[in-house]
C-alpha cells in the first residue's frame, strides 16, 4: 500500500494579552499530532487609534504605545512557541504577530494558512460584560472554515510571569 501524501496538518493557535497562554501552551504539548503538524502562533494586536480611549492622546505617543505593545506581543508569542517546542520537541512552529481586530484576523489567517484547527483561550465572560465585551472566540467558533478548539483555565493558572506581561500590555490600552 501507497503512504498518503496529506498535506501537513496545520494548527493555529490564537494567543491574547498573556492570560491563560500557559494553559493553551499545556493544552497543545499534551496532546498527540500527526507527525509533521505545523503550529502557527498567533497574538493580534488591536490598533489604538481605533475606537479607544487612547485615541485621544497625540500621535507620537499613540505611536509609541502602539510600538511597545508589539515588541510585547513579540515576547509572548515567542515564549509560548519555546513552551510548545519544548513540549513536542519541533521546529514546525511560526510565530506571528498581526494588527488589526482579533475576531477578524484570527478568522482570516486560518482561511489563508489554511488552518486545520484554530486553538484559542475564552475569558469565560457572561451577561452584560461579554455584551459589552464581545467575544473573540464565540466570534471564531461561529465564522472559521476549520474547527475551532476553545482551551479554558482558571485564573489562578496564570503565571506569574505572563501576568506581568498581560499588565504590561493592559496599561498600554
């Protein structure tokens, strides 16, 4: 019998501000792939020029935020992808970081890659704050061509260091 020549199978794995990544990171190297998957991180930075609050300060500080929050996103997603490599021991894992709407971009890259499956935290949020709030990965689930893999965790399994980079990136919102 002929071996299949399948195409690698691709997984997207959507990272935020730093919460719950140690669990999507877990998650991900403590599960079986096929051999030759290939994991694209991802962590979208939303634009502060745009419906933010931020808005209002001058440009070249609008610019700077912007230029810190990236490097930050860097870092992150950087240091997930080390987790996960340490985990499966691959090299198959590209590290991107994008700007632009999240619910938006996560969906677009999957359809471009093409993704296999999407991987991504939820905040759990309810009621009014997930009115106000939206949700990225209810948004995901409902408009990717792939499936979509939502990890939960709890709070407290943050660790120390992402929360200081989730503060990080939060203050510069």
């Amino acid at each position: 019998m002929q071996p299949l020549n399948l195409p690698p199978f691709k997984v997207l794995i959507a990272i935020d501000e730093g919460q719950f990544t140690a669990s999507i990171a877990d998650f991900v190297g403590n599960h079986f792939w096929p051999p030759h998957t290939q994991f694209v991180i991802c962590h979208v930075v939303e634009p502060l020029k745009v419906s933010n609050m931020m808005a209002v300060l001058p440009g070249p500080m609008l610019d700077e935020m912007s230029q810190d929050r990236i490097v930050a996103a860097h870092a992150l997603t950087r240091n997930v992808a080390m987790r996960i490599r340490d985990y499966l021991k691959t090299e198959h894992i590209e590290e991107k970081v994008i700007e632009g709407f999240p619910k938006i971009e996560i969906v677009e890259l999957a359809k471009n890659l093409p993704a296999n499956l999407i991987v991504m935290g939820s905040h759990g949020r309810h009621g009014f704050n997930r009115l106000v709030m939206g949700s990225v990965s209810s948004h995901v689930l409902v408009h990717a061509d792939c499936s979509v893999l939502i990890v939960r965790a709890q709070p407290q399994e943050v660790s120390e260091k992402e929360q200081k980079a989730a503060t990080a990136l939060a203050a510069n919102t």
